[in-house]
C-alpha cells in the first residue's frame, strides 16, 4: 500500500518584550542568565497575586496574526489550562482556549509544484512554563533543577492546518514562520536557544483517500534537520503498522536526534483533560479597531512581498529570487552587498552566493550566519573580478581560500601572487611558445581540426599558472592563429 503523510504543526515563539507576559519580570536570556534571578511572586506561582497584561506581548502577537492575514477577534478569553508539573507553579498556565486571538490565516510556501497555501486555524496567547534540568549522578539519585526565568515569558502559539504532506514543506513553512517573526521584530528566531519551536503532527493515509489517520504529536524538535528526519521516520513507522495490520496509537513522541528514532513520552491527553475554564483573575482581552488597523500600516515589508520585490528590482530570474528568500539572512547578505557596492551586477552577487556559497553550506555545514566572510568580503572578491586583476578561476579558488580561512581577499591574492596577467606582450611571448613546442597541433589545427583552439588556450594559461586574463588570451591567440592560415 503507497501512503501520503499528514502534517500540521504548533510553533510556539516567544515574545521577546522587555517584561513578562503578566508581570514586571525582565526576559533574559534563558542560556545566560543565573537561574531563577528573574522571578518574582505572579511568575513563580504565590498565592494572592493578580497578572496583569503586557500591552506590548498583544502588539507583537497582533503583528504575527496580521502578517499571518488572520482574522483577529476583537475579544479574546483568557484560560486556565489545568495541569501539574514542575514547571508550572500555579498548577495551570494561562493560555487561549475557545476565542483565540486569533483565526484563519494563511502562509504562502514554494513547493516543487509551485506554491502552496497553507491555512493557519489559529493563533492564541499563552505564557510559557519554567525550565527543567535533570540531572542523573553516576554515584547518587537522578534529580531536577528547576529555573522559572522562563516562567510567565508570553509565548505565541501558531496551530496549522493539517495542509503539509512532506518533510520538506513542514521545513518552508516552518523557516517561512520563523522568518516572519524574525522581519516583525517580535523573535530572534534562535532555536537553539528554544526562543521558537516546533511540535509535528504527524499521520498516514493511503494515497487518495480523504479520511485523516490517527495522528502522533512530535516534541522536542530543535532543528529542521531533526524535524525532516523525524518526520520521515514516522511516516516509516506507521507505514509498517498499517500494513502489519496493527493500528497506530495516538501518543506524544520525543524525538531522539542521536538515535535518529522516536520515542513514546506519554499517551495524548484530550483537551477535556485540562479542565480548561475562563480565567478569573482577567477580563476579557479587547483591541479596539483602530489599533488593529495601525498596526496593520505599520507591517514592515514581510519576506514574500520582499522576494518579489528582489526579483524585480534586480531583474532575477523567479528560481533565483527564490533561492535567496531561502532565508531572511540570505536575502540581508545579498542585499548588503548590492548596497556595499552597486557597480557589481546583482545578478552576478545572486550567482555566487547562490553557486559558491551554497556549495560551501553544503560541504561544511555552515550557514549563511556562521560562515567567516561578510557581504563586503564577496563584494571585494567580485570586484577585484571585475577589474580584472584576477580571473573568475582564481576568484573561485580565492573565496574558498577566504571561507576556510576567513582572511581578506587582498592579502591572499598578493602572498600568493594571484593577481591576473593582462600584460600583451608577455601573454604573447607565451602563445609563441606553445605554438613553437607543439608542431603537430598547430599544422592539424591548419589541416581543419578547429577545436585545437581551445586545446591551445588551455596550454597557455597553464604556462600562466592559471592566472592569465582568460579573454586577453582568446583575442591574441586568434589573431596569431589567422596569421598562420
Ligand atoms: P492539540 O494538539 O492541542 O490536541 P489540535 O487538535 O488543535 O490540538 O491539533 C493540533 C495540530 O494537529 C494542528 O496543527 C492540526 O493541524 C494537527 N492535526 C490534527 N489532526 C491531524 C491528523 N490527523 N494528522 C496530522 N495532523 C493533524
Ligand atoms: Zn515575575
Ligand atoms: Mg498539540
């Protein structure tokens, strides 16, 4: 039996204002700052106290949802959602439940088939939880570290339509998301820092059949690396259920990136289990119409509008605007480099960046952020092209010197006397030497065998190290050539 897998996902992306979601508490740096020096009484769950909201958390939550093209309920509830655990003093997290903030959206994404919508059935405020370390000694008992800095931090939840059918559109749509919340000021986007994550939803059904298979629900996904393979596992795994005959359990799953399997965390709770009820502490959440519609003029350009925009303005094929809209950081760095030198035809930045850096990303595993050059160092290398004073070979050979390395451009093409002889007449004393050592080529060359040109021009620019002015060589060589005829 041939299946097509389901996918929707719930991204979850913090809200990074200055104070938490219902207190005064600071948002720092969950990976730097001490343990539990951000808390206070609302955050840590003592009894008696009162939240209050963060004006700013509904702005940037309202600015996700339009970006998102949602509609946004000029009332929303906030609710408790009952549950225990370490992590969550009070006993429940304020969440929303029945009017979200937020409803119906979409986001566009580029398949192989061209594009796709893919609907977003809500987005709503919460609060996250505290952060738990567990500890397991060689000698003593396992125990837990509790750090509630992250306690009351608002979080956005952003729940898809089961509208994804394959690893790599649940990887557009998520890097789509990330990059929205990254242009909207709202998110850094760091998911190692576990600022933005993912849960797949994850189900089968066999090819043309509408019905929607039990699903499972995939936590702990950090990077869309881990979550392409976790899906494909999945998909394995329930396929080879189905066709045993045995049915597929609806359960939370960890995903274990060093045994590249999922594993059964707990069977999945129904929303009824967490006794959800309106929260009694706050009054309904209403945003007033005109602050909805300022926020919405105020958007910034969003990175489809800006991809577009890139294709046009800099008369880019569609496939390459597309390639550097891969990310909001590929689209800065081609834009800096335009901006950094606008002598240098863009259409030759998109293919550098598109040919030799992608290359590179592949074969190191480096990205766009992490690499060790800067959009004035590739812009330098194309000039240095440009004018000539090295050869597109050796401007390859030089920029990967400089992503290895990360040293300039102009220090590695003089130490290692790169630059490109456009000197007449020594490029000329050279194609009169390979003219005189080679007889037989130049008198079959004379007999009609035309494609020794080519055969000549490479002897020449080997005798040059590579280094000659590659169209200097074709204009004298044919001109020496014609002579001999
Ligand atoms: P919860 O996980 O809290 O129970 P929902 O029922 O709203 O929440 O569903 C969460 C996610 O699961 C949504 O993104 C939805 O698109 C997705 N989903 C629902 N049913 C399926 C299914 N059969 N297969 C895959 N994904 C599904
Ligand atoms: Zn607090
Ligand atoms: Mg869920």
């Amino acid at each position: 039996m041939s299946y097509e897998a389901v996918i929707g996902l719930e991204v979850h992306a913090e809200l990074q204002t200055n104070s938490k979601m219902f207190c005064g508490c600071p948002v720092v740096d969950a990976t730097i700052a001490a343990p539990n020096t951000a808390v206070c009484p609302v955050c840590s769950g003592m009894p008696g106290v009162l939240p209050v909201v963060n004006q700013k958390a509904v702005e940037y939550a309202l600015r996700v949802a339009l970006a998102l093209n949602c509609q946004v309920n000029r009332t929303s509830i906030f609710a408790r959602k009952n549950y225990f655990y370490p992590d969550l003093p009070k006993g429940y997290q304020i969440s929303q439940y029945e009017q979200p903030l937020a409803e119906n959206g979409e986001l566009i994404i580029d398949t192989p088939q061209g594009e796709k919508t893919i609907r977003i059935r809500r987005v709503h405020m919460e609060e996250d939880t505290g952060k738990l370390t567990h500890v397991i000694p060689e000698q003593d008992e396992p125990y837990s570290l509790v750090d509630l800095n992250r306690s009351g931090v608002s979080l956005l939840e952003i729940v898809s339509e089961p509208d994804l059918s394959t690893p790599e559109e649940v990887t557009a749509y998520a890097s789509g998301l990330r990059d929205i919340v990254r242009t909207l000021g709202v998110n850094s986007g760091d998911m190692e820092k576990g600022v933005i994550r993912f849960e797949a939803n994850v189900s089968i059904r066999p090819i043309g059949s509408k019905e929607l298979g039990t699903r499972v629900e995939i936590k702990n996904l950090n990077t869309f690396r881990g979550m392409e393979r976790a899906i494909r596992y999945e998909f394995q795994r329930q396929a080879a259920l189905l066709d045993a005959g045995q049915p597929v359990i609806q359960e939370t799953l960890g995903w274990d990136e060093t045994q590249g399997v999922t594993y059964s965390q707990r069977s999945k709770e129904e929303a009824h289990d967490y006794r959800y009820f309106p929260e009694p502490d706050l009054p309904p959440l209403v945003v007033e119409q005109e602050w909805i519609d300022l926020i919405r003029a105020q958007l910034p350009e969003l990175p489809r509008a800006r991809m577009l925009r890139i294709q046009q303005q800099y008369s880019l094929s569609m496939d390459e605007a597309r390639m550097l809209a891969s990310d909001v950081d590929t689209m800065n760095f081609f834009e800096d480099c335009i901006q950094s030198d606008a002598s240098i035809p863009p259409r030759t930045v998109a293919n550098w960046i598109i040919g030799q850096l992608f290359a590179w990303f592949n074969s190191s595993g480096e990205s766009i952020t992490s690499m060790k050059i800067q959009a004035k160092d590739l812009v330098e290398i194309l000039r240095f092209q440009q004018t000539n004073r090295i050869n597109q070979t050796t401007a390859k050979s030089v920029l990967d010197t400089m992503l290895h390395t990360g040293r300039n451009a102009n220090t590695i093409i003089s130490e290692q006397g790169l630059e490109q002889v456009s000197d007449l007449n020594m490029i000329e004393k050279l194609i009169n030497q390979v003219l005189e050592e080679n007889p037989d080529q130049v008198q079959a060359y004379l007999n009609g065998k035309e494609t020794l040109e080519n055969w000549f021009f490479g002897q020449v620019m080997r005798l040059a190290g590579g280094k000659a002015n590659p169209s200097i060589i074709k204009d004298v060589l044919k001109e020496q050539l014609q002579k001999l005829n």
